[in-house]
C-alpha cells in the first residue's frame, strides 16, 4: 500500500517563500555589515580628534601711532619801509643822465684782473694748420725720410732682434724737432735708432693756432724687421 503524504508535511509547497526569506536575511546581513565597517572607521576618527595637535598663531598688537598735530607757523608779515623823498643812495661814480661824447665815468670799484697774461710753449695735439715736413703730409713725407736714413743696429741684426718703436716728440714753434721719447720700446740698441733718426730730422713748417705758431705733439711708430 503507498505511503501519502500529509500536505502540511510537504515541503515543496513552501520551498519559494524559503528561498525568498533566505534571499531578504542574506542581503540584509550584507548591508548591516557595510553600516558596522562604516560606522566603525567613523567613530575611530571622532575617537582620535581629541589627539590632533592645533598649532596656535600669536598675533601681536601693533600700537597705532597717532598723527602729531601739524606745527602752525607765525604768519609772515610784510614790512615796507618808506624812504623820504631826500635820501641820498651811496654812489662810487658820478652819473649824468645827460650825456655826450665828451663824458666819462670813472668807476673805482672793478676788479683789476692786471694784463692779459699768454701762456706760451703749451703743446696742442690738433691745431687749426698742423705742421708739414717737405711741405707735405708727415704721415708721408716724413716716413719716406725715416726710411731713408733709418739704420738697422749691428747687434740686434745678429741677435735677429726685431721689434715695433713707438717714438713720441714735438714740433716746436719754429719747426725744430725736440722732446723725442720712446713711449713703446722693442730693444735698447732698436729705440736709440728710432730716436737718432728722429731727432736728425730737418726743419718742419710749424703749426698754427689762430694765426700763431705753436708746439704739436706728434707720435710714430718705427718697424724693425730682418730681411
């Protein structure tokens, strides 16, 4: 004989409403989980407020300075002084405001400067007429001399001495060279050269300044070279 089942014994009729509630606890379990974590690393922030250090700013009271009270100054006054009618102004010249071709005034008060004082054999490196040699352009004229009667010293031409001279002079107010030094030197026995040509140089035209002749300052170089 088959065995039947009571239908309050037969489980499968209530199987969908287990799942249902295995599915609510479940998911409800989940989210109070979510909440306990949340709530947990909440209250351990609010636990560990009290151990924050504040670092506290002191501001300092700056005391204002007050403006001084500006100083009122005395009110200028004007002082007109009336001269009579008769004074008599202190005068070193006599003046007449009728004058001719006749009147002179003499005034003692000028300062007296005395003569006009000229100061002469002072060197100008430019002057209005710059001095000429052989009536031509030194830059030229005078190199054309220097070559040729300048002289290669014995001693330096053996020793194979060469070198640049920088030879400074003056052509006076008649036209004569003078004041010849060496301002670059290569060799003694290559400066006492350049200075000798120099210094043998005829007569130059002189320099003029206003109409008069004065001392130029000339300067030129003199190269030494073996061939």
């Amino acid at each position: 004989m088959d065995q039947k089942k009571s239908n309050k014994a037969n489980l499968e009729k209530i199987r969908g409403v287990h799942i249902i509630l295995g599915l609510i606890i479940s998911i409800s379990l989940i989210l109070i989980s979510f909440e306990w974590t949340t709530l947990t690393a909440v209250l351990t922030d609010v636990n560990a407020a009290h151990e924050i250090d504040y670092e506290i700013e002191m501001i300092q009271h700056i005391r204002r300075e007050e403006p001084k009270p500006k100083q009122e100054l005395p009110p200028i006054e004007e002082v007109i002084k009336i001269v009579d009618d008769d004074y008599k102004l202190e005068v070193d010249y006599s003046f007449d405001p009728e004058a001719t071709e006749g009147t002179e005034y003499i005034f003692k008060h000028f300062p007296d400067d005395g003569p006009e004082i000229v100061i002469d054999n002072v060197d100008f490196v430019i002057v209005e007429e710059m001095p000429t040699f052989n009536g031509g352009d030194p830059n030229i004229e005078f190199y054309r001399y220097i070559l040729r009667n300048i002289r290669y010293p014995e001693i330096a031409a053996e020793n194979g001495v060469e070198g640049k001279v920088q030879i400074q002079f003056v052509v006076n107010s008649k036209g004569f060279v003078e004041r010849a030094v060496v301002t670059r030197s290569a060799d003694p026995a290559l400066d006492q050269e350049a200075l000798r040509v120099i210094m043998s140089s005829p007569q130059w035209t002189p320099g003029k300044q206003r109409g008069k002749t004065v001392n130029v300052i000339f300067s030129f170089p003199i190269i030494f070279v073996l061939r």
